[in-house]
C-alpha cells in the first residue's frame, strides 16, 4: 500500500492494535519523543488523553523484538460527510528508528482507510523533517501550508503543513 515494496526487510516489526493496558506504556515512549525530538510540540497537560483524542477511529503499536511500544499512530473520524480520515499521533521511540516501524504502522493504517474507503489527511508541524519526508515517501501529498492557531511554549509561532492521500492514487 504504501510506497515502496520492501517492507520485508523489516521482519522484527509486529503491529497490533492498541488496548487500554498499552496507554501508558504509551505515554512512557512519548515522552522519549518529545525529549528527542520535540513532538508534541507541546508536552499535554494529561498525556494519556491526548493519546485517546475524539473521534478515534482506530489505534496501533508497533512492537519490536528489543522494545514492546516502538512506535503508535491513530485513525481519526473524518467529520460528519467528509470521507478523508485523519492520520494523527504518529511516533517512534529514539532507539527504534529507521527499522522501518513508521512505515509498517503507516502502511497499516492505509490499508485500514483503503479498506473502509476512506482518504486520509494530516497535519505535521514544520520542525518534524523526518516525518514530512516519510509522508512523502508513502504517496501524501501536500496541500497547504498556514500558520497554526496556536503557539509554541514560548509563544512562537508555528507552521503546519497539511498533506492528503487518496485511495485511488490521486490526493484529495
Ligand atoms: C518521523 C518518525 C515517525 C519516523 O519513524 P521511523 O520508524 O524512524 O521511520 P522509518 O524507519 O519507517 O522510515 C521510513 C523512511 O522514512 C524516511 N525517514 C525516516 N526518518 C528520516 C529522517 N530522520 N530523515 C530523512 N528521512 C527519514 C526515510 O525515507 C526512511 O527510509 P530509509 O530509512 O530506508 O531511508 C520518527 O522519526 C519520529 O517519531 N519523529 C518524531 C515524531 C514525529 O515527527 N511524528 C510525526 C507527527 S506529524
């Protein structure tokens, strides 16, 4: 589904979907992440919430052979009479990156949409390179870029970019 072939050379990574006694694990790994890297942008105030926003639609973990969540993403609903489905809340702990674990979690939520006739959007801020390029890697396109209504931690602005993929090739 996604835009390469060779998820194969990747065997150690093993998506399930997520349950409640997964959270805060979850919630362990995202912080390793937001020391790292910055993602969130900012830290939420009750971080196993964020991990649960509305209108999730379906949740995975990505499990490798050293770290039992490498990796987590969700499927948000599209609103009511709109058909693309919102890709949020995707990370990979430091330790685990560039074994493919994005790509398999990715991947796994591409086919969910496709399977349900669902496109899919997204919104990444400006500073998070490495995922931009994983999005564009996969087949998103991007659609718009503008200023967020909200800040940073020191009130600084901050840039979203807004990407599309559509089931049937073309981005919405
Ligand atoms: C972005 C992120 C999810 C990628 O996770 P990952 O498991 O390391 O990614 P993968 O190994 O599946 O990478 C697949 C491909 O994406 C691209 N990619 C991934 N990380 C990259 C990087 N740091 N620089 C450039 N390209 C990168 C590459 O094309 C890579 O293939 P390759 O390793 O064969 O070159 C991870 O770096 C992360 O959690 N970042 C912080 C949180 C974040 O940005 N989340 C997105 C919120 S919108």
């Amino acid at each position: 589904m996604a835009g390469r072939t060779d998820t194969q050379a990747w065997p150690m990574t093993r998506i399930r979907t997520r349950d409640e006694a997964d959270v805060s694990t979850c919630v362990e790994a995202l912080r390793s992440v937001y020391q790292a890297s910055g993602y969130p942008t900012n830290w939420p105030a009750d971080p196993g919430r964020w991990l649960r926003p509305s209108r999730t639609l379906s949740a995975w973990v990505a499990a490798t052979d050293d770290v039992a969540v490498a990796g987590h993403v969700i499927l948000r609903q599209p609103p009511a009479g709109e058909r693309s489905a919102e890709v949020s809340r995707l990370f990979v702990v430091p330790v685990a990156r560039r074994q493919g674990v994005a790509f398999a979690l990715l991947d796994t939520a591409m086919r969910s949409a496709a399977a349900t006739d669902l496109d899919l959007i997204l919104e990444v801020t400006d500073h998070l390179g490495a995922a931009r390029a994983l999005y564009e890697l996969v087949g998103f396109r991007l659609v718009s870029t503008a200023q967020a209504d909200w800040t940073k931690p020191d009130g600084r602005p901050v840039t979203l970019h807004r990407y599309a993929w559509s089931r049937g090739g073309t981005a919405a």
